[in-house]
C-alpha cells in the first residue's frame, strides 16, 4: 500500500472510536438530510502527513477527541467511487481512497466537542452498535463500511478490563 497507489482517488483516513462498552462513536452530518447523514469522523491526507497523525488530527477537528489508545488499522486502501451526481459537479476525484484507524476513547465524555474546528462537521453524536454504521451512511459509502466493521468487529467485543 503506497500513497500513491489509485491516484484517480482522493487519499483519505476514517477513524471508528470505540467506547469502553464496545459500541462506536457516530456523527450525524451538519447540514445534511435524514436519512442517510451519521458516519464517523474522516478526511482527507495533508501532503507530507503521516496516515496515524491525519487520523489523529481530523478526529480532533471533528470530535475535539484527544484521549485515546490504537487498536488497530486496515492496511490496505478502501475505497469507494462518488456518485454520478457528485461527479457532475467537477472535481479531479474519482472517489476516495481510505485507510481506516481504530481507537478506544480513554478520556470523559466531557472532551467532546463538535464545535472544536471552526469547520463544524458534525451537529450532533451518539454511542452506537458497530454494525449500525453500514445502516446509516450514505449508499454509496456502504460496501466501505461494511468492509471497516468486518475488519474491526473484534474490538466491539474486547471490553477493557476497569
């Protein structure tokens, strides 16, 4: 896996943030209709930026998330294609490229804030099952998170020892 691999896609990292209870932290997108408008934090890779510190950074920037320890991370880009709606709009993307990060959120839920970025993301969040994600995000994101629950189903089910 290379940076530059797929280079008709925009490089991207996503971050699924689990609880101490195994359930994930779930946005529900500023500005955006019902139905399809919850999804976890994401974005895009600044030139020269490490993949683990862009995950870090847009969950900061989207959550004000601070406190937390790796699981784990695919390895291998996930990637989806836009819809012929978005496409028409222009843009030089074909779609998105992903590496996915999991964390487990260590800190008090006090930490978090949406209004952290002066780019509001996320109106709204909430603690969730895993596989409710797929369900929820826009169709043309879910083969992709399908793909990141299957790779990080194992940490739903590891419940930190207190």
């Amino acid at each position: 896996m290379r940076l530059d691999d797929h280079p008709e896609y925009r490089p991207n990292v996503g971050v699924v943030l689990f609880n101490d209870l195994g359930q994930v932290w779930l946005g529900r997108r500023a500005n955006t209709a019902a139905p399809w408008n919850w999804q976890f934090p994401q974005g895009g890779i600044d030139r020269g930026e490490d993949l683990q510190e862009a995950a870090l950074r847009e969950l900061d920037e989207e959550t004000g998330v601070t406190t937390v320890e790796l699981l784990g991370r695919t390895h291998d880009w996930l990637i989806y294609d836009f819809p012929p709606e978005a496409l028409a709009r222009g843009g030089k993307w074909k779609g998105q490229k992903q590496i996915w990060f999991a964390f487990r959120f260590t800190g008090d839920e006090t930490e978090i804030r949406l209004d952290a970025h002066h780019q509001i993301e996320f109106d709204a969040w909430r603690w969730a099952p895993l596989d409710e994600a797929a369900r929820l995000i826009v169709p043309f994101k879910r083969a992709a998170y399908e793909q990141v629950a299957a790779a990080f189903r194992r940490f739903a089910d590891e419940i930190p020892e207190t």
